[in-house]
C-alpha cells in the first residue's frame, strides 16, 4: 500500500469527522516521525494488533 492509498483509505473511514486528505496526511506523516523516533531512542516500538519494530542498521 502507498502512501496516497493509505491517506485515501483513511479519508474515506467514519471516524476522520470530514479532515481534508491534506490533514490526514500530515496525521499519519507525524505519527510515523514519532515512531521513527522511538525506534531510535529505544530501539524498538510495539503497537497492540500491529506489531512491534525494532530499529536495524543496514551496510
């Protein structure tokens, strides 16, 4: 799924209450960042019925 499916997915749930697709974006781009951030501070983030990530270094 890309990016521009998944904030068109969203945009089209009950529960976005009308947010313009720009304001989804800008949701799901600063939850990411936060999650990025974690990843690399506790070198790992866990989400019930998700998933956890764990942070990798790739060569």
């Amino acid at each position: 799924m890309t990016k521009g499916e998944l904030v068109a997915v969203v945009s089209n749930c009950d529960c976005v209450c009308n947010l313009s697709k720009r304001s989804i974006e800008d949701i799901i781009d600063g939850t990411l960042k936060a999650m990025e951030k974690d990843i690399k501070k506790s070198k790992r983030f866990a989400y019930p019925r998700l998933g956890t990530f764990i942070g990798v270094h790739s060569n």
